[in-house]
C-alpha cells in the first residue's frame, strides 16, 4: 500500500480489506485464465475485468492529487488493459 499509495494501513480492519483486494484480483485472474480456454465466457470475463479495473481507477482519480502522484503508473496501465478489454468485447469478433 505504501509503495501504491504513499500511506500504510494499520489495523486489523485495514489487513482484512488488503486481503480481501487481493483474492479479488486473484479470482478476476484465474476468471481470465479460464476464458482463454473457454470461448463462450471471454466477453462477460473480459466485461468483468475490464469494470474492475475502470472502478479502481475512478476510485483512485477521485481521491485526486495525493494519492494519483504514486499510484499514476498502476492507474495508467488498468486503464489501458480496461481499455484493450472493452475493445475486445465490443469488436465484431466472428471467431469467438
């Protein structure tokens, strides 16, 4: 968080929400995984992934200056792959 963010969370309380955060991006992960083999579920995976993405960077650019400074590197690449991923589901993709 420190090196995102430029804050550490302390507690109990923020060590379950860091976790929770990361098995959420694991599970979108292994989402992505599976829909690589699985044709018929990329669209709504890659539609997942790509709003998982477009929140955090919302959420992010809402807190604005003091946050953005560390975090612009990590918010300019999920915006990119939320970017990529919408491209891919709305394209007129007639082998999926």
């Amino acid at each position: 968080m420190r090196q995102f963010f430029g804050e550490a969370l302390q507690g109990s309380l923020a060590n379950m929400i860091v976790r929770s955060w990361g098995a959420l991006i694991t599970l979108v992960g292994v989402m992505l995984i599976f829909a690589a083999f699985k044709p018929l579920h990329r669209k709504l995976v890659a539609t997942i992934a790509a709003i998982s993405k477009l929140i955090y960077v919302g959420l992010v650019l809402s807190l604005d200056t003091p946050y953005l400074e560390k975090a612009a590197v990590a918010v300019g690449f999920d915006a990119l792959v939320a970017l990529l991923l919408l491209s891919f589901v709305f394209m007129d993709n007639k082998r999926a």
